[in-house]
C-alpha cells in the first residue's frame, strides 16, 4: 500500500501526460515554454485570483512573497508552530523574525485569538515592528480566515497565506490561494496537486507586486530584457515539462480527484468514530483537500508501536510534525525559541496521519481503518 500512490494516479492519466512531456520535448521549449503560461492563466482562474507567477517550489514562493514585502530585519512575521519549517524558515533567511503561535486542537490552524495576543505583545513590547502574518492551510484544510483577515486589517499586517498544503480547499466557496495579500502553494510531488519535482506557484490580486515577484524569479530582470538586471533577484522558474505535466493533472483535480478524496476521508472519519481519539473536524463552511488524514492517538497510546505494527501489515503511516517550530535547533536562543504553544507540543506526541489518496479503494480504507482498530484494542 502507497501513502500517497501516485503510481495509480499515474497510470490514470498516462497517456494525457506522456503526450504533454512528448511535445516540450519536440520543441525543446524547456524553460519558459507556453504551457508555463496556460498553466498559470488556468491556475489563478480556478483559484479566483488575478495574478498567478509559477517558481521553483513552495519555499520560493514564500521568499519571492516576502521579498516583494520588502519583508527584513527588525520586522516580526507570525506563524503558526506546528507546520513544516519552511514557513518560519523564509522569513528568518530574510532576516526577520518568526514569532510562533500556537494553534487550534481541532483543525490544527493557527489559533486567531492566540496571534493577537502575540501581536500585541510584540506591539507593546516595542522592539520590533509587526509586519505581517503567514498562516498555513495544514493538511488541506483553510485556516480561519473569517477571524483572522479582520485581525489583520486591525494592526496593518500583511496576510501571506501558505497554500502547500491548502491547494483545492475552500472556506464559503471561496478556494485556498486566494485568502492572502499573496498567497503561496507547492506543487511537490505528494501535495495535493504534485507535479514530477519541484515547482511552486504565487498568486495575488496585486499587479505591483506580481511584477516585482517576476522579477525577482529571474534574477530582477527588466521586463523582457534578460540581460537588463534592476534589482537582485534569484533564479526560481518552473521548468516546462513540470507545467505540462500539470496541465493534466490539474484537469483531473478539478474533475474528480478533489471530490474522490473527500470520500475517502469521509469514510475513515465514520470507520474511526468513537474510538477515543482525535479526528479531523471539517464544518460545514470548509471544504478540505486533504494532503493529509491525520489523527491524534489517545494520550496512554505508544505511537511508535503503532506505527511498527502497522507496517508490519503493509500500512505506510507518517508523523507530521514531532517538533514544534519553536523548538527546532535553528531557532535555539532567538526571539522564535520563546514562544507558548502547549497544543503544538501536544499535537506533535500525538498526531498520526494515514494513506489517503483519491484512487484509494473502499477495501483498502476498511483494512486500514479495522488495522488501527485492532492494534488499538490493546491500550484499553
């Protein structure tokens, strides 16, 4: 069993992609090919935004976003503890400095009423100036953006919203990556929509700061002009087979998979339900893409002997995140090592994510489900 199987995704839609990758190949448009720009036309017209610029991957988009910022040292950005490192990550490269909050036990987002507290904090402190918020779509889900973008507007912060995860969810019918000033997502192979490598995408409704984000992606060029450099840049463009693969790819997301694996999720969370753990909670204005089906094991369960015996049956279970944000090694001594975020760490000791994919049959959620029922009987 895959945790993510892209090889049933693959087989699929075979022969769409190797098409698409047979005709980059005949033109040896491998950079900045026209698919790259159909691609982008039909990502920020699904997203609902008026700017999309593809890039590298999910952690240059966050950089080119907070470039375009003018985002630095003495600036704040808050960010939620439990995520992956990149979203305090750029913010530090740049200089800043990632405060951490906590988040919500329930959908894992970070928790409104604790980023204004540590904005305010911040503010009164006087050190440093808060300069803007990057919230995380965590396993599929939106944050609570109905709370959070009038906290925003309330203390003049940016709102960046990280989409890596978040591709396809929805709050109020209102789809993920459109939520931020800018908003960023990852096309990493196991994400909601993966491409064959790296590849990220910003969009945004700002047309300043998409030309500026442009050209910062190609070294600060000017325009058109490849050799007329205004300001530094970097190099982060999405290469033309992974646009092309995409293109399928996206088609087959909007078609199917988004609903397919809804499904999936909805029958683990009936197969799961009174079990004594905790499950991902979806109200009804949320709809989640579910990059992940993830679980919080009762506090007397050994995780790691779960997980063995699982893999004893062929089940592939993964763990994200065993460290909160603020205790990584990275942050060890900085303003980001003081933060308060007892549910992160919390989360972190229990949390257990399991395959979930939209090609996952009904037999193998059912065998999964009854798997973890059964290892569990031993811990009442």
């Amino acid at each position: 069993m895959e945790f993510r199987d892209l090889k049933k995704q693959y087989q699929a839609l075979k022969q769409e992609i190797e098409h698409q990758i047979s005709n980059v190949i005949s033109s040896s448009q491998f950079i900045s090919g026209f698919q790259v720009g159909e691609l982008e036309e039909k990502l920020a017209e699904y997203v609902g935004v008026k700017h999309c610029i593809t890039c590298g991957n999910g952690t240059d988009a966050i950089t080119l976003a907070l470039m375009a910022w003018e985002i630095g040292p003495g600036d704040v950005v808050f960010v939620p503890d439990f995520t992956f490192f990149s979203s305090g990550e750029c913010p530090a490269y740049e200089g800043a400095i990632p405060i951490f909050v906590d988040v919500e036990e329930d959908t894992y987002n970070m928790d409104p009423k604790k980023l204004e507290k540590a904005i305010i904090k911040v503010i009164n402190e006087g050190k440093y100036k808060a300069k803007a918020v990057i919230t995380v779509d965590l396993f599929g889900l939106p944050a609570n953006y109905d709370a959070i973008q009038p906290i925003c507007e309330k203390y003049k912060l940016l709102l960046l919203e990280d989409g890596a995860q978040g591709f396809g969810g929805s709050l109020h019918g209102q789809l993920a990556c459109s939520f931020g000033d800018i908003s960023t997502t990852s096309f990493f192979p196991a994400k909601p929509l993966g491409c064959y490598g790296d590849g990220g995408a910003i969009f945004t409704d700002n047309d300043e700061w998409a030309s500026l984000i442009r050209s910062y992606g190609v070294h600060g060029k000017s325009g058109e002009d490849k050799y007329n450099n205004i300001r530094i840049g970097m190099n982060s463009r999405l290469d033309t087979i992974q646009a092309a693969i995409l293109l399928p790819k996206l088609n087959a997301f909007k078609e199917y998979e988004l609903r397919d694996i809804n499904k999936i999720a909805n029958m683990y969370t009936e197969l799961l339900s009174g079990l004594g753990m905790g499950l991902p909670i979806i109200n009804g204005e949320y709809v989640s893409s579910w990059a992940q089906y993830t679980i919080q094991l009762p506090e007397n369960v050994n995780r790691a002997e779960v997980q063995q015996k699982m893999s004893e049956k062929s089940i592939p279970t993964m763990v994200y995140y065993m460290k909160p944000m603020h205790r990584q090694e990275a942050f060890m001594g900085t303003e980001s090592s003081k933060a308060d975020c007892p549910v992160t760490v919390q989360l972190c000791n229990r949390v257990l994510s399991l395959p979930i994919h939209p090609y996952m049959k009904k037999e193998d959620v059912n065998f999964v489900a009854n798997s973890l029922k059964q290892i569990l009987t031993v811990y009442k």
